[in-house]
C-alpha cells in the first residue's frame, strides 16, 4: 500500500483524527527570526512582524524547515524538477507551512488526490494533527468527519469563517476561482492572505490551469502536483487487481514494466486503464502491457498535447547517417543506473538540422527504438493553441507528462516552425514560451531526452544553439553515393526484395547525385508499381525507369541547399560519414 492512502487509512483508525487536540499557533510578536532573512520582500508584499526567538521554539511544525526557492512559475519548474515525485510535494508543503505562506496554489488536475495529500500533511507536518478543513459552495466549511460549519456556503461566508478560526488548521477552497469577479471575494481573499501569513494557517487553492485574482498574484506560491509514482501506480494496480475476485495477476517480472508504462497518466486515468484491462478475465499475463501502451496513447492523445509513437522504426531501416548512429551507439547505455553510479550525465538533448527528406525524422524515431524509451511528440502548434488553457500550461503539462513517462525521448519535430515567423503578440508568448522550454531543457534532472528536427536551420535562434542545450548538433547532408547505395537497398527489402545483388545498385547510386532519402524510396516503390503492373518481379530496367521519372529537389533548390550548407559548416557535426 503506498504512502497516501496508507495515511488516510491510519488516520480514519486514529482517535485524534475525529476531534484533533486544540493546536494554538504562536502569538505574533515583532522580533528577528532566523525565517526572516530567508523572505522575499519582492514576492510576499510587506513583510509579517518577525516571531521573536522565542516563539520559533514553539513553533508548531515538526523539523526544521529551510525556506523554498520558488516564487514564478518558472522557478517552480526548476525546483520541482530536482525534487519530482510525490515526497518532494510533501517536503515542499511543509517548507511552505514553514514559512507562513498563507496561500498556495496547486496546480493539478488531481483535486481528490490533492485533498488526501493535503489531508495525511495535516496529520503529520505539525507535532499534533491539526484540521483539514475543506470548502465548496454545496457544502460550506467541513472539518473532517463533522456536520459542515453552518452558513458557510457563500464564499464570504467562507473565507471569514477561515479568518476568524482560532486554531492552526489547513483550509482546502476548491472552485474558489468561478467567485473572483466579485470584488469582495477577491478583497477578503486579500484579507486572509495578510492575515495567514502571520499564523501557520494555510489556504489551498487548486485546478489544472492557474487562476488567481491579478491582486494576488505576487502573493499566491504556486506549485505543481507531481504526477503518480510507480508506489502510488501499484496501489491503484493491486486495489483494481483485488477487487476482482478469482484473477490470477502473472506478470512475474514484467510488473515493474507495467507500472513504468502507467507512469504520466493520473490515479483517476490508471484506475480506469487497469480496470479495463482485467474486468473479466481469469488471469493476465505480460500481454496486457501491449493493450496498457495502447490505452495508454488513448488517453494521452485525448488530452491532445502528446502523441505517443510505436516503435516502427529502428537503425537498421535508415542507410547511411553512420557518424549520427555511431553517437547514438556510445550513449546505449548512458541512461542506466550503472551510468549514473559511474557519475555518467544522461544525455540531454538532440538537434537534427539538415537538408528536406534526408531522414532526420527517421533518425529520431530509430533513437526511441534502439535506445528501447517511449517516444513521445510534441507539436509546438498545439501549445500555442493553448489546449490545456493557456499556452505556459499546456507545455508545463507537456513537461510534466514527459517526466512522469522518463526516461524516454521528446520529439519535437521542425522546432524553428515554432519559433520563428511570428510577430507582434505572437511573437512574444513565442519568446515567453521558447525561454520557459530552454530553461527547462537547461536545468531538466529527470531522463526526458529532447531529440528535435530543423529545416530551416539558418532561422534557428542563437540560445537554442548554446552549449548545455543540446548534447550534439547533427546535420544531414544529401546522401553520398554509397549512402545512396544503402538506402536503395533497404527500400527494396521492404518491399520484399532482400538481395541487393540482383541488381546494379552501384550503378544507380552513382547515377542518382542529388537524389535525398525520400526520393530513393519514391524510386523503389516506382520501380514496384511498374513490375506489378507488368504481373513479374522487379527489374533493374524499373528502376531506371523510374528514376527517370524523378527530379530531384535539390537540382531546383541548389542555392538554398548551398546556404544550409555553409551555416551547418561551422555550428555542426555531419551526420554523415
Ligand atoms: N537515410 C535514409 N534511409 C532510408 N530511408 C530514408 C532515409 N532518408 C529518408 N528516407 C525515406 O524518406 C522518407 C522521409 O524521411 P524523413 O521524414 O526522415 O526525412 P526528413 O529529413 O525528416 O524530411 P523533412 O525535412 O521533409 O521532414 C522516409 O520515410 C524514408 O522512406
Ligand atoms: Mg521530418
């Protein structure tokens, strides 16, 4: 059983969790405390009175609390980061109790797994359980296992109620946000928030996008809810597996697997995915990992911002590109724990420029595969369209989802589309986000491994270009005649034709300069369609023929070709041999 419900059950057997021991917080008193230094005037507004030396003795939480870092959402990137998963959430809570910030907002779409956080925190941060109290229109103010506060409903009602509360306790308002347009929610919003800040009294807030009244923005501290762990995954899997009677689970060592499939869905989102895999069977084997992945790209893709890949493509179906694959070959096993312990960074990061339908696509597909990690997509234009609320969000969203499936490859596929060709408002949310997205590439501890592509590398801007982005810059040229050679002849295995010996290959590779990679596969599936037509096998005569019937992109976009060139000269390593 994992650490949340773990809590939740031993805290509905505990005596003290029905009326929880009066728990007064310290008296406010002007003083210098060692938290004081610590504050951020900038983020908090004036500083509270300082607790005296004294009263920090008393102070009711139960260690010793250095203060958090965060203060903007991209500082809260950084710092949940380092501290990913569940526990990190939790120590970050109590530093915050720590250190009186009176209202925080945790962005999650999580609300009832929030609630049991907030709730087993209330149990534990302070040397006594203090409440946890919840607040909804349709139920007002309830303290745990008692007839709701009477009259509370109103949000007003609500958050006096909170001010006026003698006792340390922690507030939980959910919907708070559909109130703001009235100005007098917002402003005694702005009443709790000076108020609090001189208790150990806390209000959460919390939704999947960020909402707080423009007045309290530089108040409100915004974290983010890690998304579940493999402990919470397990809890969900045996709670599903348990309640259905008579099944067999024999998963043998494949459990883990399952587990770090589940990784990036919610605890609603698993629960749903493991109960449709086991409702009605006797037993389950290593095959339903297969049908996880699947429902898992369901859910994934219903929330529209990632697309999970399979992996179709490997090493061995791209010809030529042998120095990227070379690179790709020495960092096999930089993601493992071996290469950790041996003080091994794992790679952060890949940019493949190059020249149109050479296989800069294939190659980041073939990494997925070959270095056996999800493959994931992002499309730079879905979070401009903001499908999880606002642009910031939804690549948070997109960041939080790839970290919780890590280790694992993020494709961005022609990144500068996403960067370049924008102005006015456009262009700035395109900086805003581009900055967000290069910090977190920047400063990213979990095993999300950026493999992006470029076309229009010469448009890229400088930053994304700096050290400590992207471990390597390849480019990929037009294939050389032996490349071209190869390429030829994976085409024709793919189409069943296996030896490349029944056909002058060397002679068509010489004759096809210019040809890019997509090209020579237009080539062989021409050269099929002839044969087929004619009701034989195919010839080498088809495939002159066909490439008769070819004219290359390069020979019409030589100019174009030549500047790429010359910009890839000094910015990058050839992938090419
Ligand atoms: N090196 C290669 N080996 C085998 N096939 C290749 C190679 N390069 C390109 N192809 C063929 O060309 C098609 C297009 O390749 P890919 O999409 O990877 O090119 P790209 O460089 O990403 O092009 P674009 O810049 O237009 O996106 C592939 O599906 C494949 O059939
Ligand atoms: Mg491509």
């Amino acid at each position: 059983m994992g650490r949340l419900s773990r809590d939740a059950s031993r805290r509905a057997a505990d005596p003290h969790r029905q009326r929880p021991p009066p728990v007064s917080y310290p008296s406010v008193q002007r003083g210098r405390g060692p938290l004081r230094g610590h504050r951020r005037g900038a983020h908090l507004g004036t500083p509270p009175p300082a607790p005296a030396a004294a009263d920090l003795t008393s102070c009711p939480l139960a260690c010793e609390h250095p203060l958090p870092q965060q203060c903007s959402p991209l500082a809260r990137k950084s710092v949940m980061q380092k501290n990913a998963g569940t526990q990190a959430f939790d120590d970050e809570l109590r530093k915050l109790l720590a250190s009186r910030h009176a209202i925080i907002y945790v962005q999650t779409y999580e609300e009832e797994r929030l609630e049991r956080a907030l709730d087993s925190l209330a149990a534990r941060a302070f040397s006594q359980p203090i409440p946890f109290v919840t607040w909804s229109v349709t139920e007002g103010l309830c303290f745990a296992d008692e007839e709701p506060l009477p009259n509370t409903n109103e949000p007003l009602a609500a958050l006096d109620a909170v001010l006026t509360h003698p006792k340390t306790a922690l507030f939980f308002f959910r919907d708070l946000h559909r109130h703001y347009e009235d100005p007098q929610v917002v402003r005694r919003l702005r009443d709790v928030y000076r108020a609090l800040r001189r208790s150990y009294k806390a209000l959460f807030l919390s939704g999947p996008e960020l909402r707080i009244p423009r007045e309290l923005e530089k108040e409100v501290i915004v974290i983010d809810l890690p998304m579940p762990t493999m402990e919470e995954l397990d809890e969900v899997f045996q709670e599903v597996a348990g309640g259905m009677k008579g099944l067999a689970v024999e998963l043998g060592e494949h459990y883990d697997k399952l587990l770090r499939g589940s990784l990036g869905l919610t605890e609603d989102e698993a629960r749903g995915a493991f109960t449709k895999l086991l409702v009605g069977k006797r037993s389950v084997g290593p095959s339903i990992i297969d049908r996880l992945y699947e429902e898992k790209r369901q859910i994934v893709r219903k929330e529209g911002i990632l697309d999970f890949i399979p992996p179709r493509i490997s090493l061995d179906d791209i010809g030529g590109l042998e120095n990227l694959k070379d690179w790709l070959r020495q960092r096999l096993g930089f993601f493992t724990r071996e290469a950790k312990d041996f003080g091994l960074e794992p790679p952060k990061g890949l940019l493949v420029t190059g020249i149109s339908g050479c296989g800069k696509s294939m190659a980041v597909q073939a990494i997925s595969s070959y270095w056996q990690m999800p493959l994931i997509r992002l499309d730079m234009n879905r979070i401009y369209a903001a499908l999880a609320g606002t642009p910031e969000r939804t690549l948070e969203r997109a960041i939080q989802i790839a970290e919780a499936i890590a280790p694992c490859v993020l494709w961005i596929d022609e990144i500068e589309t996403a960067l370049v060709g924008t102005d006015g408002e456009g262009a700035s949310l395109a900086t805003r986000i581009f900055s967000s997205f290069l910090t977190w590439m920047q400063e990213k501890q979990q095993m999300v491994f950026v493999a992006a592509t470029a076309n229009e590398i010469d448009q890229l801007p400088p930053e994304l270009l700096r050290k400590g982005r992207f471990d390597q810059i390849f480019f990929v040229d037009l294939p050389t005649q032996s490349e071209r050679y190869d390429i030829l002849a994976v085409h024709l295995a793919k189409h069943n034709v296996p030896n490349p010996d029944d056909f002058d290959l060397l002679s068509i590779s010489k004759s096809t300069t210019n040809f890019n990679g997509a090209e020579l596969a237009e080539l062989v599936k021409t050269a099929m369609y002839l044969a087929f037509d004619q009701g034989r096998a195919v010839t080498n005569k088809d495939l002159y023929r066909a490439m008769s019937q070819i004219v290359p992109l390069a020979t019409t976009m030589s100019e174009r070709i030549k500047e790429i060139k010359r910009w890839a000269d000094t910015r990058a390593i050839k992938a090419n041999d």
